[in-house]
C-alpha cells in the first residue's frame, strides 16, 4: 500500500535551498533546514518540504547529527519505502548491468547515490555476493536488503564488507563477516580472460577494486614483445597480469602489502605467462625515487591520498614527487598510465601535476587515452561526489 501524505515525519528545507534538490541532487546539508530535528532518530525516512509552500518533494533517509542530514531516497512522496521498494530499485539497478556479465563474472550491482540507493554498494563475484552500507537509513533496512539479494540473485554465499570509516561519520559500527552461506574464495576474470583469486572477506573495500576492471585491459594495445613494464602500487597484479599475457618481455610489480603480493603470486599460477613477474616488497615512493632503471610502460595506481580537502596541499606534492620520478624512469616515448581515486583530487588537479612534472623534467607529455571508473560504477551527473576516478594513457617525449 503507498504511504499516505501524512505517515512519514516532515523536515523543511529552507526557501531556495530545494533548488538544488529539485534538478536532482540527492543531499540536504544541516545548514539548508529550517530546523534540525533532534527528536528523530538516525535514519528515519521522512518527507522534505518547500519552506515557501509547505509541499514535499521527495522521500529520504534522515540524520540529525550529520553534516549530511537527509539522502533523497524517492521522489514519489507517496511510495512505501519497505522490502518491495528496495526489490524494485535494486533489480533496476542490476538489470542495467546484466551486459556485462557476458564479459565478466565479477561487477558492482549497485554503486549508492548513483542508483538512487543512497549509502548502498552490492557487489557479484562469480557466485558470492557483497555489500556495504554507509548510511544509517540503509542500515535500518539491512535485514530487507540482505533478504532481497537472496531472492533476486540466490547467490551461494552473502559477505557483509561494512568496515568503511563512512560508517563511523554514521554512528553505524565496523563490522565484517558472512551473513549467509560459507563460501569466502573465488576465481574472477576480466574482459580480456586475466583471471583473479579473491579472498572477499580479506579483500581490500567491497572484495576487490573492480572499478578499474576495464582500465586494466586498455593498457595491453600498448604492450609490445619488447616491453619493460613497472607497475607500482600492484596490490594483487592486475595491470602487470595483463601486461604479461599481453607479452610483455619483462614486469616489475611493486608494493608494500605482503599479502597484496601473495595474492599476486597466487593469480600468476591461475594465469598462462610466460613472463616473469618481478615482485618487490617496498614503498613504492622510495622505490621509483631510488631505482635507476629505465621502463617502456609505468604504471602509477595509488590509494587514495585526499581523504578530506584539507589534505589536497600535502597530496599535491606527493603526487607531483610520484610523477615526476616516474617521468625520469621513462624511456623516450614510453607510456605513462596514472590514476588517482581521491574524488577531493579532481581531474584538472591530476592534468596540473601532470604538466609541472612534463615542465619539470623537460617532457612533452600527449594524453592518448581518458578514462573513469567501469560502466558498473556509473556517475550521476547531478552529483559530482559519485565521480572520484581518474584514468590516463600518457605518451612522454
């Protein structure tokens, strides 16, 4: 049955502040209510209304002690938010993605505000499925979610990667572990047939970083029998794995992570390479500031630097360092494959550090290729916070 008018708590947004919202941004701030009510518990649905009239606009997930207090989650005030909602909208969301299941065994069904499921990230590895939620909205209605993932995809097992510091900003605890079956370990493959063993309860954010899943297999058109290949941040081996199957003739795969290159270690006996991977245990700012090898093809993928835009300024130089060390190991005419994951670190940031390392170090620096996120990880075009990766393919004179 829908709601009535009447049946959900109200929250004013003040006047000219709905505009926002209204061309299909998805938060209210604290400082755009009239009144922030505190006789409401942390994600409690409610009705967002226009100061000026009174009417409600939308439907959303509330929180009054958060800088972000209220998540759109519908724009039909009259809908029922329950387990049928939620089964809806998540299989819209999956639907969306089924084409890339003919590639793939592994994607992000759900990626939050992008689906209209805000602070919600359903993930599929082969059989096993994950989630995370990071808003207190979702959280009240986990038990329906987890219930709709086994009806919609009878998945074998169901792992709960709810350790985001998101949470924390929440009041929502850290938590992990398997709501459903027994199954922790499975084999992936990308588009291009490179196969993966993840471990998803041990695995890095929702199991494994499959939004650079695509962006992995762009690299192997500029792969030649003679390339030298240095992948730095390697975590399990994804761009080196590529880079080898694409005959590479020799890969360098550096990290810090004993366990990330284990699992490298691991998917190179899953894949047929006839190179040799090199592994190095080491910071990887220490080993390209130290190294004095020269490589056709370097790979720069780092974790996030920018957790917050106080950070940006000591970010700045980190990445600079970083690319203009690279920039020095490059042969003439090498290539350059850089990303940065840090959405406070935007694109134009990222081209600015690439020209003052090309100044810096006397290179003329072309862009071959411009890449986001995999089509999994959608971006909402009225939300600029669900656009955070950034991919290029650099020539360097």
């Amino acid at each position: 049955m829908p709601k009535t008018e009447g049946s959900y708590p109200e929250i004013i947004i003040k006047k000219n502040h709905e505009r926002r919202l209204l061309k299909g941004h998805l938060w209210a701030f604290s400082n755009e209510l009239v009144d922030v009510r505190k006789d409401l518990p942390a994600g409690t649905v409610v009705r967002l209304l226009r100061e000026f009239d009174k009417k409600p606009f939308a439907l959303a997930f509330y929180h009054p002690n958060s800088l972000i207090s209220a998540r759109i989650i519908s724009r039909d005030v009259k809908t029922e938010i329950d387990r049928i909602f939620f089964k809806q909208r998540i299989s819209d969301a999956a639907s969306k993605r089924a084409f890339l299941l003919k590639e793939r065994n592994a994607i992000r069904l759900v990626h939050s505000e992008s689906d209209l499921l805000p602070g919600l990230v359903i993930e599929q590895y082969n059989d096993i499925i994950t989630f995370q939620i990071v808003s207190a909205g979702m959280e009240a209605f986990k038990d329906d979610i987890i219930a709709v993932i086994k009806e919609l995809f009878k998945p074998k097992t169901i792992i709960e990667k709810n350790s985001s510091h998101l949470r924390t900003l929440e009041g929502l605890s850290e938590i992990e572990g398997i709501v459903f079956g027994s199954d922790t370990t499975t084999s992936i493959h990308d588009r291009a047939g490179t196969t993966f063993e993840v471990s998803l309860l041990a695995g890095q954010k929702t199991g494994f970083y499959l939004d650079q899943m695509d962006n992995r297999v762009a690299i192997v058109r500029y792969i030649k029998p003679t390339s030298t290949v240095l992948d730095l941040f390697c975590n399990e081996g994804g761009f080196a794995l590529n880079a080898a199957r694409a005959g590479a003739a020799s890969i360098t795969a550096v990290d810090s992570s004993a366990d990330a290159l284990k699992g490298l270690s691991n998917n190179i006996t899953l894949n047929t390479i006839s190179t040799e991977i090199k592994t190095v245990k080491t910071d990887c700012f220490d080993f390209i500031r130290s190294n004095d090898e020269f490589f056709d093809l370097i790979v720069l993928d780092p974790p996030s630097l920018v957790k917050s835009k106080k950070h940006i300024p000591a970010a700045t130089k980190a990445y600079f360092d970083l690319h203009r060390a690279a920039i020095k190991r490059l042969k003439p005419n090498g290539i350059l494959v850089t990303a940065s994951c840090s959405h406070h670190f935007g694109r134009n940031d990222l081209l600015d550090v690439i020209r003052n390392a090309g100044t810096d170090t006397a290179r003329t620096i072309t862009i071959l290729e411009e890449h986001g996120a995999g089509a999994d990880h959608p971006v909402h075009t009225m939300m600029p916070e669900t656009e955070y990766l950034k991919f290029f393919i650099l020539r360097v004179a």
